[in-house]
C-alpha cells in the first residue's frame, strides 16, 4: 500500500532568505465521508487526483494519479463547490532531506508552514533555523481543513 509518512511545520519566514522558483498550487477537495480525502490539484501546468486515508500521527494511506488539466478544471469548478486552496510550493534541500515550504494566499493569506516527506516515522531529520514549531497531526493545519477554517479565520 502506497503510504505518506510527513511531518509539518510553522516557519519563520523572515530566517528563510532568498526563495528559490516556486510553482502555485491550486487544490480543492471533493466531499467524502469518514476520514477519507479525495483532492483534485492543479500544479503549474499539470493535474492530479490523490485519494488520503485518515491520519494517523504523521502517517497516512496516500493513492496519487495525473489526470487532464481540463478535467481538473471542471473537477474543481463542479465537484469541489468552486472552494480551492492556493498557494506558492517552494523546495529547499536541507541535510539531506527536501522540505516543501508552502506560502498560502487567499483566505488562507498570512499561513507559511513546511513540510519533510520520510521513508519511516522514526527517520532522522535536521531541523532547519527557520523550523518554529511542529504542527504535524493538528487538523487545522490540513489543506482539506483550510478549505472549511480557513487561517484568515483563527
């Protein structure tokens, strides 16, 4: 079974220095029940469907497959109630581990956290100086989450 196995940080933006070339990501996610999420990204110029399971800790069942652009145009117009999240990825190589550095716009305007993919929840990862606090397995932190709370309304 194909697994995420993440964890998530807030930052310090102000620590970070120079960005490299970022890509925006644009992603909404389809109504489901229980813990399941079904996520429709559009990301530069290619799409993708990714099907979640719930999360347990900083690990999770992750299923990801490319789809038309155009089909997920229409998904995130017509299956997704027309509500995305937006933001910037940026990728930072750090002690032998790529973190996702993601900076939100919108309604989620203000929210910049990080993220480190593991081979095993035990791995070892280098904290980075601009790492402030870890937020991995808080549910308000979960782009899924930022559709219905978004940050501009904590």
């Amino acid at each position: 079974m194909a697994q995420e196995i993440e964890r998530k940080f807030l930052i310090d933006l102000n620590s970070l220095g120079p960005l490299p070339q970022g890509i925006r990501i644009l992603q909404g996610y389809i109504p489901t029940q229980g813990k399941t999420a079904v996520r429709i990204r559009l990301k530069g110029e290619q799409a993708f469907l990714t099907i979640k399971g719930e999360n347990r800790g900083a690990v999770r069942s992750e299923f990801e497959y490319p789809i038309p652009v155009d089909d997920a145009d229409a998904m995130l117009a017509e299956l997704c109630n027309g509500q995305s999240v937006d933001k910037v990825r940026y990728l930072i190589d750090h002690a032998g581990h790529t973190w996702e550095v993601d900076i939100f716009s919108g309604n989620n305007q203000g929210l910049v956290v990080a993220e480190v993919e593991l081979n095993s929840e035990d791995e070892s990862v280098v904290l980075p100086d601009w790492i402030r606090e870890e937020v991995t397995g808080d549910p308000r932190y979960y782009n899924s989450s930022l559709i219905s709370h978004p940050y501009s309304n904590w």
